[in-house]
C-alpha cells in the first residue's frame, strides 16, 4: 500500500499520512463516476441548484477549518488562507445560480414544415486536476460548474495539497451530494495520469498547472478525443505608464505580486516601468517590499511564507544570481532561508533593477518573490516587451490615459488583464488564457459551457391532409 506524506513547508512537519489510490482504484471511481452520470444528469436544475448552495453554506460554516488545513499544507498566510475560502465560496454560489440557466433555443427552420430545437447535455464524467497553490478555490472554479451542468466529477489534487480536497468533498457529500457523483483522488500525477486520458469512460479533463503537463495531457487525450480546458503556465507583464498613480501603482504591484509569496500563476512577473518614473516607483516599492515579514503562515503577522518546496526553491534562487551575472541590481532582497534536512525554503522578498530582456528571469515563469523591473520609452516598446514569451494568461497596466488604456487592451495578447487594477479574477468574470497559457475559460457564463454539449433536432411537421 502506497502512502503519501503531507507536510506544512514552513516547518517540514508531517501533517498527516494518506493512502495513495492504486491503479484498480482509480479506474474503480471513474467506473463508479462513469455509471452515477445517468442519475445525475437527469437530476432537474433546481434540485442540483439547491444541493450546491448547502455545499457553500458548510464550506462558510467550516471556513476557518479549511483555511488552517490550506495554510498548514501549502504555506501561504492564514489571512489570504480566508480570503481562498471565500473566493472557492464564490464559484460554488456563482454555478450554483447557473445550474438553473442551461437555455437551449429554437432556430426558425429553412422549410415550413421543419422545426429546430438547440438542447445542452452533460459532456459526462470529468477530471479536475487542480494545482497546489489555490487548492481549494482551482477544485471549486472545476466542480461546481461541471456538477451544475450535470456532470459527475473527480477531483485530482496536486501531492502536495490533498488535505483541503479532502475536506471540500466531505463537506460535499455532508451537503446531500451523492458520493459516487463527486468523487477525489490521491496520487502521483506521473503515474496515473495515463489513466485518465486513456479512460474512453472519461469525457472531460480540466487541468491547471504547467504549460509542459499541460501539452502532454492534449495530446494524450487526443486518442480519446476528450473535451479539455487548461490553465496553463503565465508570465505576466505590469506596464507602469509615466502618467500613472504612482502610489496606487506601487500598492497594486505589492499585492498582486507577493500574494501567495510569488507562487500563482497570475502574478507579476515582469514590471515594465516608463524610464522617467523609474527611478521614483523603485524607490517607493523598495520601502513596502523591506517592511514585509517572512515567516510560517499560521502565525498573524506572516506577509511571506515559504517556497513550497526544494525544486521551486532552486528555480527561483538561480534566475536571481543569473540576473545578478549579467548586470542586474538587487534593490531589496536576496536573503535565503532553507533547512534542506526539514525541507523548508524561504527566500526574502527581492527587487532587481536594470533588467534586461536575456535573462532568464524575463523568459521564464518565476514562482516565487522576485520582482524585476525593467524600463520603456514608447507604449509600443512596452507592449513589444509584454507580448515577448510564450505566455498569455495575464497582463496588468497603470495609466490614467483612457485613449491609452484602450490601445492596451486591444494590443497586449493576454486572456485576463488588470487596467489599474491588481486584482482582477471574480467567479462571474471568464478566467484563461491565449497563446501557451492555455485552453477554454473557467468562470463566469462561459465557465460552464465546456461541461456541456450542444446538440441540435430537426423536426418534421409535414401532416398529411
């Protein structure tokens, strides 16, 4: 019997010890999955409705519970740990509602004695593969619009984060949801992910993670021709204009960057300053960055917890000397904190100035505290810059130019874009991104639409007289 050990990476302590699903388990729940489908797809709307907002009341009922377990596996302070629960909250109310407007329509038909009908079914069983840095908000922005539409779910959690899955599908079950409809699995993502693209039973998969796992599975499910909605890797830009709230654009930056020490796939990765504020927003994003406090989530006063573990650690630690190699200036930062025997890792918060496009740290996703800042003399060279890597999931910018605004928009290639705003993802918004960084929309209207088929009927009228 395979066991997988969950640890709190502040401390290295062993949380908790769970058995890991062997290969006739898994296919056992997507059988299980597969075959609850019929009953639960014909569940009327109202009734689906009214099963998921029970699940939202014990997850506000439970939230402090499940905000410790997300902090004490992932690392991240307890307060945004809270703010997690509610933003999971608000995808199972958002899906909730929408359960109950899945609209088909009528078509005017091209002969008199023809009718057309437009219908939306269940695609059938699907997988959530959820990441470890949100790990409960990633499973809900899954379940709950696949369980709207009528589908049967099994969630997939990252090895590193499964004990707030755990809880979220306990409390799903607890709430009347039948437990061969919402189902988890433990495991390896390397070793069963076969399972699930190989799986004919398995109809939709809906991954967020690397861009790297995230080609793999496409083409693995391929063979099968499954429905597929990826989140994939990003890399976003912060385009600072000269004429921006420099105040405003220096608090927006400290918060959508150190959120989760670094480590979401959201954060800004690239800040791209007009030269002639330079100099002004360093200075003031240095005395925030200084003053925030590192250390284990579970304690209050915790800005910054730690790296999740050694090889995101290692990531991170070398884009920073690499960048000190080729001419980059450390501003604030570059203190480390790792006890290798307890497996935690901690890196300060870091700003580096004269940056330049060549190094590894402008090219490549960085997951941890790190801010680069680099200059632009023209909105074209800056967007040049933005749009630059493979990566299009989101993009901020701080301008009070409205004509600027909307030639930014138009032009930086990105699914999500914060315009003085750094914190754009909401439950009802469509969340994703183009290019490498991803496939479909999760959230919002759109959110539900990958779980759902749409078929069409052509009636004949003719009446014989």
């Amino acid at each position: 019997m395979a066991m997988m050990e969950v640890s709190n990476p502040a401390t290295g302590e062993v949380i908790e010890v769970l058995k890991t699903d062997s290969e006739n388990e898994v296919l056992e729940k997507i059988r299980r999955g597969h075959a609850a489908q019929s009953d639960w797809k014909r569940l009327d709307a109202h009734e689906k409705s009214r099963l998921l907002k029970e699940w939202s009341r014990l997850v506000e009922d439970n939230k402090e519970a499940l905000a410790n377990i997300i902090t004490s596996e992932s690392g991240k302070p307890i307060r945004e740990s809270i703010g997690e629960v509610a933003y999971a909250k608000s995808y199972i109310d958002w899906y909730a509602e929408e359960a109950k407007r899945i609209y088909g329509r009528t078509i005017p038909a091209n002969s008199a004695n023809k009718e057309i009908l437009i219908a939306k079914q269940p695609v059938g069983l699907a997988i959530g593969i959820a990441p470890w840095n949100f790990p409960a908000a990633m499973i809900t922005r899954k379940a709950a619009p696949a369980l709207a539409a009528g589908c049967t779910f099994i969630a997939k959690p990252a090895e590193e984060t499964p004990l707030t899955t755990v809880k979220l599908v306990e409390l799903a079950l607890e709430a009347g949801i039948p437990e061969d409809v919402f189902q988890y699995i433990n495991g390896y993502g390397h070793e069963i992910g076969h399972l699930f693209t190989g799986s004919e039973l398995v109809r939709k998969i809906s991954f967020t993670g690397s861009t790297e796992v995230g080609k793999k599975l496409i083409q693995a499910s391929a063979n099968t021709v499954k429905h597929v909605s990826m989140e994939l890797g990003g890399h976003a830009p912060l385009i600072v204009n000269a004429d921006a709230d420099l105040d405003f654009a220096v608090d927006q930056t400290l918060a959508a960057k150190f959120r989760n020490a670094g480590q979401t796939c959201i954060c800004p990765n690239r800040v791209i300053v007009h030269e002639s504020i330079e100099a002004a927003f360093t200075e003031k994003l240095r005395e925030k960055v200084a003053a925030l406090k590192m250390g284990n989530g579970l304690e209050a006063d915790t800005d910054i917890g730690p790296v999740i573990n050694e090889e995101g650690y290692n990531k991170i630690y070398n884009q920073i000397r690499e960048a000190e190699s080729k001419g980059a200036t450390v501003v604030c930062g570059n203190a480390f904190d790792t006890d290798p025997e307890k497996q935690t890792y901690f890196i300060e918060p870091t700003v580096l100035s004269n940056v330049s496009e060549d190094m590894l740290i402008m090219q490549e996703e960085t997951f941890g505290p790190v801010i680069p800042i680099t200059t632009f003399n023209s909105i074209d060279r800056a967007i040049e810059i933005a749009n630059g890597t493979p990566y299009g999931l989101a993009a901020y910018f701080f301008t009070n130019d409205y004509r600027l605004g909307k030639y930014l928009h138009e032009n930086l290639e990105f699914g999500v874009i914060g315009w003085n705003d750094g914190a754009p993802s909401a439950a009802h918004a469509p969340f994703g991104g183009m290019k490498e960084s991803g496939l479909g929309r999760e959230g919002g209207i759109e959110g539900i639409e990958g779980y759902l088929e749409t078929k069409y009927i052509s009636i004949g009228n003719h009446i014989q007289k």
